[in-house]
C-alpha cells in the first residue's frame, strides 16, 4: 500500500469514529448510579386497604369450646351453637414519615445541541436504608350484632365506622421503576453544566406488614418529576435533583384474603375482647405519597453502539499510520 493510500485509510477510520458520536459535539449517552449518601426520601405516606366480607366468631365445637360466637341482630333467641357471620367492610390504614436513602439507577441520553435528553432504566430502591414503622387503624362498618363469650353488644349506626388502633404496621419494600421511555429538556446554563426536567412514568410497588400478615402493593402507576443540574466533566457526569411531589392513586384489585384473626373490644357492656375471624375480599388500595426527593446521581459516558463497534479499528489506524511513517 502506497503511503498516499495509507493516510487516506487512516483519515477515512478517523472520520468514521468521529460520525459515530465520540465527541461532545453529538448526542451522548450516559449510565447514572445513584449516590445513597446524598440520595433521600422524605414523605408522608398513606395506604389504606378497602375491604368487603364478613366476620364470625373464632368458636369451634371441637377445637375451641370456649371461644366467642357471633350472630347479626339486635334482637332474637341465640343458640348454645351459633355462630353466624355478620357482614362488614373493613379499611385498614397506615401511614407514616418514610425518611430513607435511596439506590439504583438509570439512563440518559443528552442532545444539548437539541436542547433534549431520554431518560430510560430508572429505578430506584426508596428504602434502601430498611423497612419503616407505621401507625396503622382499623374503620369498621357492620351491621348490628351479638356476641357471646364474652356477652355483648354491637350497635350499627349508618355510616359512622367504629374506628380500632392496631398499633404499627411496617412497610417492608417501595420501589419505583420506569415503565417507558421519556424525553425531557436540557436548557445550558455554564460551561458544561445544563438544567434539565423530566416527567418520569413509573411503577409504585412495595410490601406492608399489618395485622401480623404482609400486604403486596401491586405497581400502581404514577409520573415522578425530576428537575435540576446536570453537569459534564471529561466523560463523567453529575446529576442533582431536589424536587417536591405528589403521588396518589386507587386501584381496584378484587382479591380474596387468607383469613385474618381480629381481637375487638367489647362495646356494650366494655371491658372484655370478642375474639373474630375476618374473612375478606381485598376490593381496593388507595395511596397518598407526597414529600422530597433528593436525588444525586454520577455517570459515566458509554460510547453509542455504533461506535463501539468501531474501536478496534483504532490500533489498526495506527499502525498503518506507523507504517506510513517508515
């Protein structure tokens, strides 16, 4: 090969890894991890279980004796035997003051010539520092009812719920986790240092210990926003946002329970406690989600596909390049 031929070869494999995008002219592609040290949640955060079913007494002619009956009525013989459901619906919620590091990561391809990015793969552990404790309460609606062992009475008055503290519930896991792809704006404001914003669509899921069992919160949908600087350096980037939100929603789920066992204080006469079992139909979850999220994350340019392709051709233009020299 003529040392004309070999320079034409060498720029031609120069101007090809340029094309594919290995300047800071062209768009850029960045994977971020988050920085659990600077990364947070702060929120108020509220789950409440919509339930319809009945409940009964845990008696049992051979298994518990002694243990307490029920049976709908203000009025009427009860049986030695009886122990009939009574119609209910139940919402039990909790809530609470998650504050949390957080981890994960995600995405992001910068145009600042276009003044755009894609931002995509964005999740996030929002726990990562262990599960939370949370108030949690019982509201039930019922018709009137007896019971005995102990003796008592429950009076209905339409739609006033008897409302039972449980103590606390812990939330276990809450995660957010990109359900498509999404564009936002990239606005420079100094040398290698932009604004941007972004709508993020995710999925909220997580898991609640009430009641001694555990509750899966299904992936609710819900857009995150995220606004802030990002900013350049070499092939690295910083991002940081500190944005305000606001999430809540309802979902209809429909799904039966395992049977839960329910201590209730009596009303009238007080002082004892019925023992019940709940047999429900989880019908609806319904969630308040509002605070701060703090979010710190560092990147590292990875080179498009295209180019990446390309980068074998670099030892090989040198050493035609060498070649040419001699």
């Amino acid at each position: 090969m003529s040392r004309t031929s070999v320079h034409q070869a060498f720029a031609i494999v120069i101007a090809a890894l340029t094309a594919c995008g290995l300047g800071r002219a062209g768009g850029e592609y960045y994977e971020f991890t988050l920085d659990p040290a600077a990364s947070a949640l702060s929120a108020q955060f509220g789950l409440t279980f919509q339930t319809n079913g009945t409940l009964i007494g845990n008696w049992d002619a051979k298994t518990n004796p002694k243990g307490t009956r029920t049976k709908p009525g203000l009025f009427g013989p009860f049986g030695p035997t009886e122990n009939e459901p009574v119609a209910v619906q139940i919402a039990a919620g909790v809530s609470g003051s998650p504050q949390s590091a957080n981890t994960g990561g995600f995405s992001l391809s910068l145009n600042p010539p276009g003044g755009s990015l894609q931002l995509s793969d964005y999740s996030a552990n929002l726990l990562a520092a262990g599960p939370v404790s949370l108030g949690a309460e019982l509201s039930l609606l019922y018709e009137t009812f007896r019971t005995r062992n102990p003796d008592s009475l429950y009076i209905a008055v339409p739609g006033v719920p008897f409302v039972l503290p449980i103590g606390e519930a812990t939330l276990t896991e809450l995660t957010a986790v990109q359900t498509s792809g999404v564009a936002g704006l990239l606005t420079p404001s100094g040398p290698d240092l932009y604004d941007f914003a972004v709508a993020i669509p995710v999925s909220l899921s997580g898991r609640v210990n009430v009641l001694g069992s555990e509750f899966e919160l299904p992936g609710l949908p819900a857009v995150l926003p995220l606004t802030g600087q990002i900013s350049l350096k070499d092939d690295t980037a910083r991002l940081v946002s500190q944005q305000a939100f606001d999430l809540g929603n309802s979902v209809p789920i429909g799904q039966k329970l395992p049977q839960l066992p329910l201590d209730l204080p009596t009303i009238l006469p007080p002082g004892g406690t019925a023992h019940l079992l709940l047999n429900l139909v989880l019908e609806q979850i319904d969630v308040d989600f509002a605070g701060q999220l703090t979010t710190t994350a560092n990147g590292v340019l990875i080179p498009e596909p295209g180019a990446a392709a390309l980068l074998w051709l670099f030892p090989v233009a040198l050493r035609l390049r060498t070649r040419a020299r001699r």
